[in-house]
C-alpha cells in the first residue's frame, strides 16, 4: 500500500530535481503480475553470480535476494560481459601504437649499431 501518491524523484550525484509524478493505485492485477516475475528467466549475470557461489539450483529465480555487494556484482558484470566496439577499438590502437614503438626501438637500435661500425672502420684500416 501507498502511503503517499506523490513523489520527487531526485538526481543521484547533483542537486537536481527532476519532477513531481503522481502515483496510481496498484490494481488487484498487479499482485499477480509481480509474482509472474520471479518466474522469468534468470539473466547471464544472476546465472553466473549462483555458479559462482556454488548455487546450482533451478534456471528459475526463487525470488529470494543473493547478498553479495554490489562491487563484486560490478566487477563480474564488467568480467563476464561482451566488449563494446569503441573498447575494441581502443585495445587494436593500443596494440598498434606498442607495435609502432617496438619497431622504432628495433630501428634505433639498428642506426646506432651502423653508427659503431663506421666509427670502427677507419680504426681497422689503419691496422691493415
């Protein structure tokens, strides 16, 4: 039951204030569609977070509440979920410009082993 029909909602990390919105009664059908959720399937996540736990029950959520903190939670979501495309593309940049590094590395390397060599050949010829 409501105690109120009205409420604010409130940005999370500033001083906003969004809106007012005014609440409707829940409907005698809304019970019953409540429960209907705890019958959907268990996400990805929820699967893994029970795996993880060494919970292998049904594929159905039992509506009882998993206490983990929620950081773990984060941090598995973020392990276990798909790369977006801009994080791919971030990792293939990073990948070539460490490639472009090495190769330049190899390249000075290899100026400055000529650079001893010419250096060393007015040296031997004077000895033979």
């Amino acid at each position: 039951s409501l105690e109120s029909d009205t409420i604010v909602v409130h940005a999370i990390q500033s001083d906003h204030k969004i809106s007012s919105y005014r609440l409707v009664k829940p409907s005698k059908y809304s019970k019953s569609k409540r429960t209907s959720l705890s019958d959907r399937r268990t996400s990805k996540l929820e699967r893994l977070e029970k795996e993880g736990a060494g919970r292998k029950d049904s594929q159905k959520d039992t509506g009882g509440n998993i206490s983990v903190p929620d950081e773990s939670i984060i941090e598995k979501g973020k392990k276990f979920r798909p790369k977006t495309l801009s994080e791919i593309m971030v990792e293939n940049q990073i990948e070539k410009t460490r490639k472009l590094i090495l190769k330049a590395q190899r390249a000075q390397f290899k100026i400055q082993q000529r650079k001893k060599e010419w250096e060393e050949l007015p040296t031997q010829r004077k000895r033979t």
